[in-house]
C-alpha cells in the first residue's frame, strides 16, 4: 500500500470509557469480521482480560477502509494498555503510530488515565482526534466535557465527534477523521530494513509472534533478520497481518504495521522498542529510546501446598516465556519453605500473575507482603539493592537507606478532596500541586512508593466513592529513615510478614498489625503471643487466647449433619493454612495483615 493510504493509530482512554467497545465497532464498520463473527470485545482476547475488563497486551488490527471520496484507505489500529503498570508498553506503541483518538466518556469527563495517555501521545507527536463517547445515555454533557479537555489538557475539542460506540452513532465521522486529520507515515522504500519491534508474544503453534512497525525498506518473507539490542540473528517464516485474525502476506512496506514469525522460542529473546534490520546490507542505526521494562514491585509466591512447588515452577516458567517484564528466582522461607521470588511491573501486574497461576494452574498461593527496591548504603560504601525485607543486611553495617519515590497524579471531585489530602498525608505524601478544573480537582503529590504498593488504589477508591482516578510515574530515590519490622507468631518470626517500615510509624503499624493477625490467627489449644519487633526490640503485643472447647461440643452429640458440616468447615479452613512452628496461619493472613486501613 503506498504510503499516503495508510494511516496509523491508537485509541487513548481511561478504564471503562469505552476503547475496546469502540475498536469493536470500527471493526464492524469496515466489515472486517462478518456480523456473525463479531463478538463482543474482540480486541480482548484473553479470558482474564475478558474478565476484568482490561486490556494487557498490545493488539492490533488492520482495516480496509473506503472513505467517502471514493478512494481506499488501510488503517492500523494498535490497541494499547490503559493500566499505569504497562506505561512502557504504551509508550512503545505509541512510537509505532501517528495518531491517536482520544475517548472520553461525555458522562464522566477526562480522568487520571486519561492525561497520562494522553501526554504520551503529545510526547509522540501524534495528531489528536477527541472522540466524546457514551451520548446515548441521560448524563452525557459533551459541552461540558470538551471544554475540560480543552482546560486540563490544552488541545482543541472543537472538533470533537460526538459518539456512542454503544448504538453506532458517529462511527461514520470516526472513520472519515482518521482519514483526514491524521497525518499519512512517512518512510524510506529503498533504505535498508528499519522495523520497530513493538509487541511480543508467545502462541502455542507458531512460537513467538513478533508485532512490527516498518520504518524503512521492505520485509519479506525468508529474509535473515538480526534484532540490533542483541545482535541475534532469525530467519523469516511467515509475516502476516491481522484482521483481526492472522492473514499471510508476502511482504510489508514503509509505514505498514503487521507480524513475523522467525522460530524464536522465548518472548524473553524478544525486547519491546529493539530495531529489526536485514542480517546483511541492515541498518546500524537503532531507533531512539530503547529500554528494557524493569520490574519495581517484588512479592514471594508459595505453594500452600509444598507439594505442589514443581507444578508452580512450572506455571511461572510457562508465564514468564510469554511475559519478559516478570521476573523470577527462587527462594526459600524458614516458613513457607520453597517458592519464588518475582518482581513485577507494579501491583496489577502482581494481581494478574496470581490470578492466572491460581486459575488456569489450579494452585493455592501465598503470597508475601509485596516489597518495593530499596537501595541500602552500606558503610564500606558499598550499594545493595534490596528485593526483599528478609535479606536485610545487619544494621550496625548500614550507613543509609534509600527508597523509591513516584509523582502521582489524582484527579477527584471536589467533595472528596479533604479526604484524598489526608490519604496521601497519611502515606507520607508531599503535595506538589492543586489546581481545579470545574469541579474537579487535580492533585499531584510525591509519595514513596511502598505506601503506595499494597493498598493505596483500594482505599482511593473507597474515600472516593470509586470516583477518584490516579496515575504514577517513579521519579527516582531519596533517604529515610527506614527500618525491617519482623513478625513474631508464638516467638517464632514469620519471615514473610517482615516489612520495611518509617521509623515514625512503624509502632503504630506493629500495633494495627498484630491486632489484625489477633483477628485472623484462629485459636489453638494454647495461648499465642503475636508481636511485631525492630531490631529484637518488641514494639507491640497482642496475645490470643487458647481455644477452651471443641468446634463441636456444644451439638450435644445429637445433630449428626450439624457436626459433619462444621467439620467439613474446619477442614476446608484448613486446607488454605500453613503451619509455622506450632500455630495454623490462614493464607489470606498474610496480605490483610499488611493492609493499612
Ligand atoms: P478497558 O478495556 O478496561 O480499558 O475499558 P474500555 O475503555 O475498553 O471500555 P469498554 O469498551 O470495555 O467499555 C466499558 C463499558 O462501557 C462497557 O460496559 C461498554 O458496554 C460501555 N460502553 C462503551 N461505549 C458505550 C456507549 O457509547 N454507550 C453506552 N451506554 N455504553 C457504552
């Protein structure tokens, strides 16, 4: 396709405003499934995703589009992710194209997503189109809404096209704009073979599939490739396009987004943002920008069922093929016994891993408090980087402790406001900005990032009403005055409880903690001390009493079913608990007990 009929794009939006519903009816539109195949979010296409209404990989589609001048257009669709953990990733993507559609939801107004999408597509350059969605329902104020987005992001939204992706209104005039606001790609037929590799991922039939952008020259099939950020070198298979399913072509142009497929076993092998050229006569000339997602949070994962360790190194084997931004190794705890140590791009990426080991895996995890990388400064001057509190070096040792900090943005109406400041105060926050834009108000506030890691969003969410809507970016480290605070259960310590805490809090949080493990903990036959230490120092104390009588006693014997059934229940509690030393610790002890509230 030449070059002035191409054009590329993404759709930037906040959760829930309607991005994948959209891409769906574009698709429809230029009849690039038939009807009856079209089912509903097809741009999702893992269950998990389905599920939880978030898109995680990148995907991407390609329609024929014959516009009302008569002439026929190919557009590129490259779905990206919403969520702030795959920040990279839609950073990557957005290189790829030239243009985005922002969509808003004309109901709610431009949300914390929103902007940092939105700023990565500016930061691309891209042509912006404003797409206000969802004017079929009672509440859509698309004076309203465009006026904020002229307000808080500073572009123009007279041009707005007002849609419902929901009955189809507006499509049309979608269509038609991509074609003639956003700008044709630019591209060199006759230079060497410049691709973007901007997605990766592994399929069980053709091994791992490469999503590439061609910058300059041509793509063929056979052609030797080489990926410039490592030197390795593939032969071609098949390259292809997606409609959304996969279609074979024999080559791909400047300008044209599209798959390969080289016989590359491990997604691992595979790096977002690395320039593709041709093994002979290829380019030198990497593309700018390239970096390797970093993992930043940090959790164990056990077996509640140490005999299950070999199944779920199996599954994180498996996960970690189709997923290079997740980490692994193994370890081993005094009191979980064998597991791994995984990092993360940030906590959803977290909940997604554990998710699909405990689903499609069918494995009961435990998971330990999460832990964000902290830089210890030890005396003899040397930096270590801490991934879990557990391997805490002695104290007399350490000159100084730094940790991770972000720069989070929050976008909340008015009325929630006091309550959002104190959040963030109490989080040890420093407030960097406030400004208002009708009547919502956007606070910036630099954080560290372990108070945000384990309940933050929740309780946003819960102050809020679910109204709130937050971005973060990590923005580097700086020195407090950290310290490990251990658990001790029955005076044995719990290794996976340990945390690293603010010195000014960590009573206060020994405190909440050890009730909360009071609560949790069941009664044995004798009585548990729970206490939280700093240094062998006891900073607070709680004890459980012993357990007097037997679950059963009190059914007289008579009621046979009665008694099976609170067995049964016993039983079934029992099944999601380890032991440590002498007392029955429930699973879901550990991820509670580190929850502030
Ligand atoms: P993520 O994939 O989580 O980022 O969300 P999304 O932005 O892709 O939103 P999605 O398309 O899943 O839409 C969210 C919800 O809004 C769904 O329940 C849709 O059915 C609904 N929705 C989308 N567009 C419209 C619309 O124009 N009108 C109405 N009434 N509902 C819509």
């Amino acid at each position: 396709t030449e070059l002035t009929h191409i054009r590329n794009f993404s759709i930037v939006a906040h959760i829930d405003h309607g991005k994948s519903t959209l891409a769906d009816r574009l698709i429809q539109d230029t009849n690039t499934v038939a009807d009856r195949d079209m089912k509903e979010q097809l741009l999702d296409s893992m269950d998990i995703e389905r599920e939880r209404g978030i898109t995680i990989k990148a995907n991407t589609v390609r329609l024929d589009y014959t516009a009302d001048n008569g002439e026929h257009y190919v557009l590129n669709l490259i779905d990206t992710p919403g969520h702030v953990d795959f920040a990279y990733e839609v950073s990557r993507s957005m290189r790829a194209v030239e243009g985005s559609l922002l969509v808003v939801d004309s109901t709610q107004g431009v949300e914390a997503q929103t902007l940092a999408n939105v700023y990565q597509a500016i930061d691309a350059d891209h042509e912006i189109v404003p797409v206000l969605n969802k004017i079929d329902l009672p509440a859509s104020d698309v004076d309203r809404v465009a006026e904020q987005i002229e307000d808080v992001i500073g572009i123009d939204a007279s041009g707005a096209i007002q849609v419902s992706a929901k009955t189809g209104v507006g499509i049309h005039e979608v269509l038609e704009s991509i074609v003639h606001h956003l700008p044709a790609p630019t591209g060199n037929p006759d230079a060497p073979l410049k691709a973007m590799l901007v997605d990766s991922w592994y399929d069980a039939y053709l091994g791992v599939i490469v999503l590439v952008r061609i910058m300059d020259g041509h793509l063929k099939k056979g052609d030797r490739i080489k990926f410039l950020s490592n030197g390795t070198t593939h032969h071609v298979d098949r390259i292809g396009v997606f409609r959304p399913a996969m279609q074979n072509i024999d080559v791909l142009g400047p300008g044209e987004i599209g798959f390969l497929t080289a016989s590359i076993k491990q997604v691992r092998d595979t790096r977002v943002g690395d320039t593709i050229t041709h093994e002979k006569k290829g380019t030198e000339d990497a593309l700018p920008g390239f970096k390797p997602a970093q993992p930043v949070v940090f959790c164990g994962l056990f077996p509640v069922d140490s005999a299950e360790f070999e199944d779920l190194r199996d599954a994180i084997e498996k996960l970690a093929l189709n997923d290079a931004s997740f980490s692994y190794e193994m370890e081993t705890s005094a009191a979980l016994g064998f597991g791994f140590r995984c990092g993360f791009l940030g906590l959803l990426h977290l909940e997604v891993i554990r998710d699909r080991i405990e689903r499609e895996y069918n494995i009961d995890l435990i998971t330990t408090a999460p832990s964000v990388i902290y830089h210890i400064y030890m005396k003899d001057g040397e930096m270590i980087e801490l991934h879990n509190p557990a391997d805490m070096p002695d104290l007399s040792k350490v000159d100084h402790l730094e940790e991770p900090r972000i720069k989070a943005t929050i976008l909340v109406p008015d009325d929630y406001l006091g309550d959002v400041l104190k959040l963030c105060q109490d989080r040890r926050g420093i407030q960097l900005d406030l400004t208002y834009a009708g009547s919502r108000a956007m606070v910036v506030y630099d954080l560290p990032l372990n108070e945000v890691v384990f309940d933050f969003y929740d309780r946003l969410k819960s102050v809020t009403k679910g109204y709130a809507s937050f971005d973060y970016q990590m923005t580097g480290y700086r020195e407090d005055n950290l310290v490990k605070m251990q658990v001790l259960v029955n005076d044995e310590p719990v290794d996976a409880l340990s945390t690293m805490v603010h010195r000014d809090r960590a009573e206060m949080r020994g405190r909440a903690m050890c009730e909360k493990l009071k609560d949790l903990i069941p009664r044995h036959m004798f009585k548990i001390p729970i206490q939280a230490a700093i240094g062998g120092k006891v900073i607070a104390r709680e004890t459980l009493s012993a357990l007097r009588k037997d679950v059963t006693a009190k059914c007289y014997g008579g009621d046979a079913t009665r008694k099976r059934k609170l067995l049964d229940k016993q039983k079934a509690g029992k099944k999601k608990m380890r032991q440590f030393g002498k007392v029955d610790i429930p699973q879901e002890a550990f991820i509670s007990a580190l929850k502030m509230d």
